[in-house]
C-alpha cells in the first residue's frame, strides 16, 4: 500500500467551508438569536391583534376585558424580565469566560477554541439576548388605559412567550453551567478533540485505488496576496470548479495549518493557464488559527501539547498525560490503514481536479509520539502507557507502516536505560500497561 489516496467521483460539498467558519465566530448565532426575536415579537403582536379584532367582532368586550386584566398582571413579569436578564447573562459569561480562563492555563490556549464552538454556549448566549430584546419589545405593545371598545391588542401570546422564553433560559442555564464545568476537566476536554478529529476524517474521503495519480507538468503557480496567517481550509468545491472550467489540474502547495505570507506559493497550476484571480477568490481561507475543519494533525497535536505540559515539573501530571495517550493511540489507530499523503479530488466526470498533500503515516506518528517520548522518560506511567500504544498500533497497522512505531519504541527504550540507573525501575518502566500504572 502507497501512501497516496484520492476521492470518490463524489462532488465537493461548497457550503461545508463556510459552515465552520461561522462556527468558529462567537457572532452568529446571537445575531440570528436576536433576529428570531423581532421575528417572534412581530408574530405574537400579529396574533394578540387578530384575537382581539375576532372577539371585539362579536361584541364579546366582556372577554376584552379579562385579556386585558390577565396581561396587566403579566406585565410585572415581562418588566421583571426586562430588567433582570442582561444583568443574568453578564454575570453567568463573567463566571465562564474565568472558569475557560483556567482551562485554558491548566491544559493549552487552544482548549478556548472548543468554549467558542460549543453550540450549547451559543444557544444560550442566543436565547438569553432573545429573551432580553423580546421582554423589550412587549413592553412597548402595551396600553394603558384604554376602553375595550377602542383597544387594537392586547399582549397576552407576547407575555405567554416572555414566560417560555424565560424557562427555555433557565433550562439552557442548567446544560450550560454542565458543559462549562465540564470544559474544565480534562476527560471530556480530550474526547472532544479526539471526536472533532474522527468528524475531520469521515469529510477527509480519502480511499479507492491509493495509488498515485501522474499529473501534467507544472504550467504556472499562483501566490497568495492577503495577509499573512495559517492555512485554515480550502473550499474544495471552488477550487474542482475553476479547474474543471480552464481545463487543469490545481495542486495546493502548502498543507493546511501551515504559515503563509504575502507572494508565497498558494497553487500549482498543471498543464494549462492558470484560472484568473476571481475565479480563485475565497478558495484558500488564512486566519490567525488552526481549525479542525480539514486539519489532520492539530487533534494530535493539541494532545501533545497538554501531555506536554502535563509532564513538565512545574505541573508534574503524568495521568493527563495518559489520557492524552489514550486518544493519541485511538486517532492513529483510526488512519492506521487508510491511504494517507496525497488527497485527489475529482470532478463530476471523474477527473482530478485538485491535489491536496496531506501529513502521511510518519508525519502523524512523529507528531503524537516524538515531544511526549522526550518529555515521558522520567515518568514511569507513561512510559508503560506509550510502550502499551505503541504494541497495540503495530497489531493494527500494516507491515510497511511498521517502522516508525518501532523506531519510536526502539527509542524509548533506549532513553529509559539510559536515564534510570537501577535494573529493577528500568524493567518496570518498561513494561507494557495500557492504564500505565493503574
């Protein structure tokens, strides 16, 4: 088996890119919370008009009245909601942005990215501002003081959704308070990146021959123009398009999550003109981080970088370190026999459109085991935990994909002989445990 892949015949999905971009902003979904609301409020005001206009066209004052009693009663609570939501939603992000605060310091900075792309931390943000503006809104709906005959509305569905509203809050309060506690500890906080990378995979449709496919020789390179930063994505779909139109073969030349500045290399054109500029525009998306969206290697090392710091003396946390060898183990396990190095993409007649190099079998390896190995040697839990992984990925993986686990394993041992001068702690330390030391 090579370490070259390609895609099915299947086209691109154009919309995936722009999906976990807005995941990513913290901006989205309180806007449309807030739009939801004007919406909502417009309807419930639409709807309290046409009870009144149907009950005061039957003569029926006498039922007016009571609405107008039942929503004057209301009022006190929409005004109680008004006043007190915006203070409610201040203190509770307070609290949170403090507690992600010390996540972020206990395990690596980048665990803040997972607080900005829980979708519960956003419904409720949503629906805590919804709440404020639409409390807001009702209150402007009421009539003081005027006769049955004469009202035009009467806000009882505006106050009976105030009250829904308010208990959605609350119940939202409650999944969320759950979710921030648990961003702070560090089991979940390492299934979540062991699952965003899984969910990276199932898009990543590598497979079918994994063989390498010849392309036509290099007619042109396209540089990027926009400000320096990481390669985030490429939008798969615009890319196979403009290809497929001006008849060539494009090549991404760095990998995703590499740096890149103004004049680099972006694209490779084979065997024709390059596409123009608009056609490639908003292909190759730069930003300032890594995301999980098409990035293979930042759930390894997102990872390592918490084992790291677990394993350094100022924190001294081997059993962090374990869990993060855990999922180390389980994501090279999981492309352990997949096609890996170069990634084909095709267009609707089968024909590739765009190459895209992704890390191969080493690369990963290198990058979930190397820094932890060096840091691991005085650490006897993790050396067995390591030594443990490392036997279960060679039963996996495949006799050519054997070397690096061995290399890693040969030297690992080496390390720990060399560092540990009693016999008896040397053969400890380098006993398989899958648990480390339980």
């Amino acid at each position: 088996m090579g370490d070259e892949g390609q895609v099915g015949p299947r086209r691109p999905r154009a919309l995936s890119p722009l999906r976990e971009h807005l995941r990513d902003t913290f901006w989205f979904a309180p806007t449309v919370g807030l739009t939801g609301a004007v919406v909502l409020w417009l309807a419930a005001m639409a709807a309290d008009t046409e009870i009144v206009a149907y009950l005061q066209g039957r003569g029926a004052y006498g039922e007016v009245e009571d609405l107008m009693s039942i929503a004057e009663d209301a009022r006190t609570i929409v005004t109680t909601v008004s006043s007190a939501m915006m203070t409610f939603i201040g203190v509770v992000f307070s609290i949170s942005l403090v507690a992600v605060q010390m996540a972020s310091g206990q395990l690596t900075p980048r665990v803040v990215r997972i607080f900005v792309r829980s979708r519960i931390s956003k419904a409720t943000l949503a629906v805590f501002l919804a709440t404020f503006l639409f409390s807001l809104l009702v209150l402007t709906s009421y009539e003081s003081e005027t006769p049955a005959r004469e009202v035009e509305s009467v806000p009882v569905v505006q106050s009976l959704l105030t009250v829904v509203l308010v208990v959605l809050s609350l119940l939202l309060f409650i999944a969320y308070v759950s979710a921030t506690l648990r961003l702070m500890q560090v089991g979940p906080v390492v299934d979540r990146i062991a699952k965003e990378t899984g969910r990276m995979l199932a898009r990543l449709e590598v497979g079918g021959e994994g063989g390498a496919v010849p392309l036509p020789g290099e007619t042109g390179r396209v540089v990027y123009e926009g400000a320096a930063g990481v390669v985030r994505d490429v939008n798969v779909a615009r890319l196979v398009g403009a290809a497929r139109r001006q008849g060539v073969v494009l090549r991404l030349i760095p990998r995703i999550g590499d740096f890149v500045m103004p004049g680099t290399p972006v694209l490779a054109v084979h065997g024709g003109p390059a596409p123009s500029r608009r056609a490639l525009r908003y292909t190759v998306s730069v930003g300032v981080e890594r995301t999980f969206h098409q990035d293979l290697g930042l759930g390894l090392r997102q990872l390592s970088d918490i084992a790291l710091r677990a394993l350094s003396p100022a924190v001294n946390d081997p059993t962090t370190a374990v869990q993060c060898l855990d999922r180390i183990v389980q994501i090279l396990a999981a492309v352990a026999e997949r096609p890996l190095g170069t990634v084909h993409h095709r267009d609707r007649r089968g024909a590739v459109r765009l190459a895209q190099s992704v890390p191969g079998w080493a690369d990963l390896v290198d990058l979930g085991l190397t820094e932890i190995r060096g840091a691991a040697v005085g650490s006897p839990q993790v050396t067995r935990r390591m030594l443990a992984g490392i036997d279960d990925l060679l039963l996996l993986a495949p006799e050519e994909r054997q070397e690096p686990l061995v290399r890693h394993r040969t030297l690992l041992v080496q390390s720990v002989e060399g560092a540990v001068p009693a016999a008896a702690d040397r053969r400890f330390a380098l006993s398989p445990d899958r648990q480390g030391i339980g």
